[in-house]
C-alpha cells in the first residue's frame, strides 16, 4: 500500500504549474496571485513634504534659538497641500505649510507650529531643529527602480495600498484554477427538485463548491451523472475541456455500478494510485489525463472530504504556485477518547482550539455527514495507534 505522501508527490510530478496570466483592474486584485514583478517607476513620496502643519525653513536659520531667544524668519509664501510653487529661500525666511504640502527647493526642515508663535507675516521660532526634521525625502519610502513586488505573490488588503500609491490600476495577475465536480452515482439529485424513492440528495459537490469557491477556486461545472459508461465518459471529457484539475465523486469501490475505474482505464487515463494506506477513502482514486489530474472520490461524504483535503490543496496550491492554498497543519492534545485501533492510517474529524482536539459525539463513519457540522479539523492518526485522552495528535485543519 502506498502512503499518501508518495500519492500526492506522484501527483504532482505528472501535473504543471499554469503559468496564463490575465489583466484585471485593481478593485478586482485582491486575493490573486501575482503574475509579474512589480517595479516602481515612481518615487514615493514623489515631491519634498512637510511632515508637520508648520513652517519650512532652512534648519541653520533656527541655529541657537529657543523660547527665551527666538529667532524671528520672514514669511515668504504660504502652501497647502496639493499645491506646488516655487518659493526661492533667501536669508531668514520661512514658508507656512501644511501636512503633506510640497517643501520647495532650498528649505530642509520643518518647526511644528507648536514650537513658533503662529507668526503670519514673520514667524519666531523658539526651537533649534536640525535639517531633515518633519521633512520627508522624495523617495523615502519607495524609490523608483525599486522592486515591491515578486511575481506569486497573494495579493493582500495592504498590497493594494502599495500598488494603488504607485498610480497602477490594472495588475497583470495568474489566471485563477478551474476545477469541475462530477457526482456519479444514480441515486444523485440536487436539492431543489422533489426526492423520489430510493434516491438522496448530492450534498458533496456542495461542501467542494463552496470550499473552493471561498479560496478564489473556480467551479465551471457541476453535473450530476448516473452509472453508465458511456456517459460518464462524455461527461469527464466535458470536464477537462472546461478545467485544470477534475474530481469526481462516488463509484469508485467494487460494486457492479462502480465504474469509475474502468471508465477512467477506457478514456485512456494513467493512473497514478489507488487504494492508499488511508481510512476513510481508500478507493480514492489519482489520475491523469490529458496533462490534467483527475481526483476520484469515494462517494461516502467524510471520505470524500477528507481525502479532497488532502490532495487538492496541495495540487492547487502547486499549479498556482501559491502556498497559501495549502492548509495549516499542527499538533494538538486530545481531550476525548478514541476507541477505536486501525491497521490503516486513519483520518478522525475533530474541532481543534488553542492546542486542544475534541472530537463530536455522533457516529465516525466515513457516511455520516451531521457531525462534520462541529468539525473544523481533522486528527491524522497513525496505523495501529490507540489514542488516550492527554495524548499529542497530528491535526490538520479543513481549508
Ligand atoms: N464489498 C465492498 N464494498 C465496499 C467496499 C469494499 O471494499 N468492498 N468499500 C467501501 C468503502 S471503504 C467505501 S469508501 C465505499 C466507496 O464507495 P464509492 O466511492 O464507490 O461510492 P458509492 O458507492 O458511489 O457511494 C457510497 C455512498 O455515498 C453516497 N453518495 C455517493 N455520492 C454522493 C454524493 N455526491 N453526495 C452524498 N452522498 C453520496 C452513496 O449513495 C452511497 O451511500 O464503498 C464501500 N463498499
Ligand atoms: O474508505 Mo471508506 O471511506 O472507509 O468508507
């Protein structure tokens, strides 16, 4: 039996990172990944600015001055913010400004107003300053030539003040992943239609949905396909025209109608593994065609998502060259008993806070779906391991 790290590398080793990029405008960058590196072609600031609502000065014109010996400059012109004049420094003068206002050529500090008289024609000065003081440098905090930015980077909150300061409104970003769901099975119907006889709802493609959906993943089909070969065959060809990664889900065990295996060998499918030493989802089926993975799950829903976190983070996290994708993985102490011994590596749902793991109440097989509701996690059990309340655990926690 392999592992399910040999699983996942072999995996990987068969797919490549997607390298199409695309224009969108800033508004819409958060969250991408970043499909250039982004260099300044501008200083920021971009002009001498005061730092303080005060006076530009010359700083050796403040030279010994203090509350009992002032210093008495001429006010030569007065700026705000946004205005940008020329205001030629000759002898003992001064300029009002403001905050953020334009220091003109020959002036290299600022005295805050607190430490003047609020002079209007001239203006005392009751402190010594030294140049550079409440004055910022063009350039001081980004130069031009500078690189902000690598290519790959998730592109966060505080990067879009960074780039928007440059002036840049459209970001060359990485196409986003597409991923399709195929739920097989004919006892599958969507909610939202009435449930006939012998049939339940699909509530897998749902978790899977909106799980990817939430990471910026798109979904562009989602169908429902009954046990026949011949269509289920049409239909993961429609998958792989439409998306970079496929799962399916259900079929993929020993019964009559599970046909997934043969119809995956028939299409010409290289499988990569199957039959991993996991519990739940030990059919979980890898594959590749087409240059694409196609990740087959066991319709049973804990097994699916269990075994979907397991791989397709990782996958999509490597296509897109974005760690973030992947998840978070820690060691807690178990607070609950767990009874039971497998020969298999198991994975056990659980809800882990503050390096605490509980696990629910209810039932733990891989079909039932109620208690996931609690869960936000789950333990990575080794094979043969009997867990005891106290005990450290591997978690790894749902995306
Ligand atoms: N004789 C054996 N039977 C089974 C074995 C085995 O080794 N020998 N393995 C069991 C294990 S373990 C698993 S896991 C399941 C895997 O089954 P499949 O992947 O083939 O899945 P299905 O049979 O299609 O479905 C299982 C179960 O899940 C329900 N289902 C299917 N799709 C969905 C969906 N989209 N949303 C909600 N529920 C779904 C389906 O109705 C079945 O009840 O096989 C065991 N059997
Ligand atoms: O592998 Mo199955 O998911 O144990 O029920």
């Amino acid at each position: 039996m392999k592992e399910l790290e040999e699983c996942l590398e072999a995996l990987l080793a068969e797919v490549k990172p997607i390298e199409k990029t695309e224009y969108v405008a800033l508004t819409d960058a958060c969250d991408r990944i970043l499909g250039e590196d982004i260099v300044a072609q501008m200083m920021i600031p971009p002009y001498p600015k005061s730092a303080m609502d005060g006076y530009a000065v010359r700083a050796e014109n403040t030279s010994g001055a203090d509350r009992e010996h002032p210093v008495t400059l001429q006010i030569v012109g007065e700026l705000f913010a946004g205005d940008y004049t020329k205001i030629p420094c000759k002898g003992g003068c001064a300029v009002r400004v403001m905050t953020g206002s334009y220091v003109p050529e020959g002036y290299d500090a600022v005295i805050r107003q607190e430490d003047t008289d609020y002079g209007e024609k001239q203006v005392q000065i009751y402190r010594e300053i030294t140049a550079g003081t409440n004055y910022c440098c063009v350039g001081e905090d980004i130069r031009e030539g500078e690189q902000i930015l690598a290519r790959g980077t998730h592109l966060r909150a505080l990067h879009m003040g960074l780039l928007a300061s440059l002036g840049i409104y459209e970001v060359l970003v990485c196409e986003r992943i597409k991923c399709s769901i195929l739920s097989t099975g004919s006892e599958l119907m969507a909610p939202g239609t009435p449930l006939l006889p012998g049939k339940i709802y699909n509530s897998i493609a749902y978790m899977l949905r909106a799980s990817m959906e939430r990471q910026g993943i798109q979904v562009p089909f989602t169908e429902i396909c009954g046990d026949d070969k011949e269509l289920l065959k049409e239909k993961i060809q429609q998958c792989l025209k439409t998306a970079d990664i496929v799962i399916t889900t259900g079929g993929v065990s020993v019964g009559k109608k599970d046909l997934l295996p043969e119809v995956l060998e028939e299409l010409g499918a290289k499988k990569i593994f199957s039959h991993a030493n996991i519990q739940p989802g030990t059919p979980t089926i890898g594959s590749v065609l087409d240059g694409k993975a196609i990740l087959s799950l066991s319709g049973n829903p804990f097994a699916a998502y269990a075994n979907f976190e397991y791989y397709f983070w990782e996958l999509a996290a490597y296509l897109t060259q974005d760690a973030s994708l992947k998840v978070r993985r820690t060691q807690a102490v178990l607070s609950d008993p767990y009874p039971k011994v497998n020969k298999l590596r198991r994975f056990v749902r659980a809800y882990a806070e503050e390096g605490r793991v509980t696990l629910p109440t209810a039932v733990h097989a891989s079909s039932v779906l109620s208690n996931m509701r609690d869960c936000n996690c789950f333990i990575d059990m080794e094979p043969g391991r009997e867990l005891h309340p106290g005990d450290e655990v591997r978690i790894r926690y749902f995306k």
